[in-house]
C-alpha cells in the first residue's frame, strides 16, 4: 500500500520525527581522535555487551545518550568526562568539509577496533532532546558560516512565526485584503469538491485500518490527517457552514529553500483568505514554518493564496483525486481480492449510503480489522 502515516519506534539512540530516517552516511575521520574516543567508550564495555552512543554538539551546548545492551536489556549509562573535549575537536576537524561541521555523531561498538562513527549533518531533523534552542545554532552559524542549512533547520532557526495565523491576526489580514480588493485564487477542477474529497478520504482511510496498516491517512469526526514515510503531509478540516482548509507541507518545498537559505520572500499563502482561515485548523507545519500550501473550501469552491499548484504538492495529500483512485487504493489494500466490490465501496461513501455488509464484501482476507474500519466511516458520515 502506497499511503502512510504513523511513525515506526526507533530505538533512542536513532533520530526522526515524522518517519523511519535512514542511517547517516559514514564519514572519513581522523584516526587517532577516533581511536581515542573508541577507547573510552570501550572502557564502559564488558564481554558481549555493545554500545550505541548520539552526541549533538553546537558551540555553546551539547548533548549526549550512552546505551549499553547485552541483547536482552539496554542501561543508559553517563559517558567518560574526557570524551566531550575530544568529541568538540572531532567536530572542529570536521569544519573544512563542504557541508560544515556535523551537528551530532553516532558512534557504535564490541569493542575499541570495531567501532563505527556515523555523522550527521542534519538531513533529517533532530530527536527532541538533540534539538537545542535556535540561538544554539545561530551561535555556531557565527563560528562555523554556512552557505546553506537543511530546510527544517533553516526554517527553525528564521521562520519566527511567519506562517501563524491567530485569529485576531486572521481578522485584520481579511479586512485588509478586502479593503484593497485582494482576492483569492480559485483554482477550478485541481481539487475535487470537498463532500467527494471527504468521503474518499474516509474510505481510505477505512482501507488502511482495516489492512491494520499503520500508514495511510485518518479521519476523525472534523478533521482528516496524513503523514507520509517521506515526510509530506496533510490536514483536512471539516468547518461549520459546508467549509473546509486542506493544508500541509512538502519535504525540502523549493519555496521555502529559497525563502530561508537565499532571502526570497516567503509565499503569502494566505492572500485573500477569509478570516475563518487560521491556525488552529492549520496544518501544525505552519507553527515551525513548514507549510507549503493551504487551500480553503467556502461552500462552493476551493481557493488558495500563493500557493504550489496541486500538482506539486500531490505527495502529501492522499489519493482522494478521483473516483477510480480511491477505488485503486481499496483494492490494492485487500491485494485484490475486493473484486467489484471495491468500487461500490467507494460509490456508497461518496453518497453516504455504506452499510456493513457492503463493507464487509469490499474487504476481505484473513485478520481485516472490519470494526475499526467500519467506525473510520462512521466519523467520515458515510454510514447509511
């Protein structure tokens, strides 16, 4: 299946926050700081133990985890005193490769001769307790100037909260914006009609629960969500009076790159938005500067600011396009077996007609979740 959402448990010493992350590239190091460092970590050691250390370092902090496992259980121990000094000059070597000094180092080993150091220049954003303040950054920035930064990092350190939008900000921004006649972008047929988007959305999202997938998107009573493996995603939010914001973010967005790496002007994706347009039904992208789109349905039409087209965004919207891709991703998760019946699966939530038996005949195998599945449909209404 091709949707996802949910996240795999790494083990600490890994680092991710909205997917599994591949393992940093090993980088050329210096043999004899390297080697200094093994054996003090080694010292920790005792037969058929190994260890898996992470150290994150800035010019003004530091961070570490020392995890020592026997197969069977895993002790957080305090790493020597001597290693940080060692680790800041390891880091200062570092400095005069192209991409600048790494951000953290992942160190594991059996013994001294065999460990392995992974370094990590922030292709993927930082575990929780390796994320330091931004002024921790800027501070290294001042030391150690960079030509660029990761997009996340970049907008960490430079968004200060241009993409929020409180409703009291909401308020002002719409009356302007009507005051100077500024209106929205329609953006006609790129969208399918929100009722048709939400019911989709449902059947999908049934389809992923009922495969016990922990990937796809879900649907809540207002509010639909997906998270992809590779970081795009999406929000829909189901508002009073017919309304609608699907909103999200693309991994490493070429817009925001060039907003907080090259001092472009960040695109004013609110430009002509009503003032119901606002942040606590905004993709949660938008609070770390991260939001790439957001369209907003007002009964009739969707609309946009200066948001990508929907075309560029498409990785991080499940496939509520048409008809026949919500058909395809019900079929696909029953690995075809759904038959016709796939099709009036979908049929029936786009007209709020599914019962149990249809759904039952729809998804079929051995240990289909059909209760979850079936009350991801009654939050959708779809339910006859």
């Amino acid at each position: 299946m091709s949707q996802d959402n949910s996240t795999t448990e790494l083990p600490d010493v890994g680092f991710t926050l909205a997917g599994p992350s591949p393992a940093p590239e090993p980088t050329q190091r210096p043999k004899d700081l390297t080697g200094r460092i093994a054996d003090e970590l080694a010292a920790l050691l005792s037969n058929g133990r190994r260890l898996d250390a992470a150290f994150a370092l800035t010019v003004s902090d530091e961070a570490a985890q020392v995890v020592v496992s026997d197969g069977q259980q895993a002790l957080l121990v305090r790493p020597p005193a001597a290693i940080l000094p060692m680790l800041r000059e390891l880091r200062h070597q570092s400095a005069e490769s192209d991409d600048g000094p790494w951000w953290r180092v992942l160190i594991s080993l059996t013994h001294a001769a065999d460990a392995r150091f992974e370094y990590d220049f922030g292709s993927e954003p930082f575990p929780g307790d390796h994320l330091f303040p931004r002024q921790a950054y800027l501070a290294d920035m001042g030391t150690y100037p960079r030509k660029r930064l990761p997009v996340w990092l970049a907008a960490y350190v430079g968004h200060e909260e241009r993409q929020t939008r409180p409703p009291g900000i909401a308020t002002v921004q719409a009356s302007t914006d009507n005051a100077s006649g500024t209106a929205p972008t329609p953006i006609g047929a790129a969208l399918p009609p929100f009722p048709m988007m939400w019911a989709r959305w449902g059947v999908i999202s049934a389809a992923f629960v009922a495969a016990n997938s922990p990937w796809g998107p879900r649907i809540s009573a207002a509010l639909g969500w997906f998270e992809s493996s590779t970081r795009d995603g999406s929000t829909l939010h189901r508002l009073p009076n017919g309304r609608a914001i699907l909103s999200g973010g693309v991994w490493d967005a070429p817009e925001l790159d060039a907003a907080y790496n090259d001092g472009e002007q960040l695109p004013q994706l609110y430009r002509g938005a009503p003032d119901w347009v606002a942040d606590p039904v905004l993709n949660p992208r938008a609070a770390n500067g991260l939001l790439s789109f957001c369209y907003w349905w007002d009964g009739s039409a969707w609309y946009c600011g200066e948001s990508p087209s929907v075309e560029q965004v498409g990785a991080a919207i499940p496939g509520i396009w048409s008809s026949d891709t919500a058909v395809d991703i019900v079929a696909d998760s029953t690995e075809g077996r759904s038959g016709a019946w796939a099709a009036a699966l979908v049929a029936a939530a786009e007209t709020g007609t599914v019962t149990r038996t249809l759904l039952t005949r729809a998804f079929v195998g051995e240990g289909v979740d059909l209760d979850n599945a079936y009350y991801q449909l009654i939050l959708a209404g779809v339910v006859n």
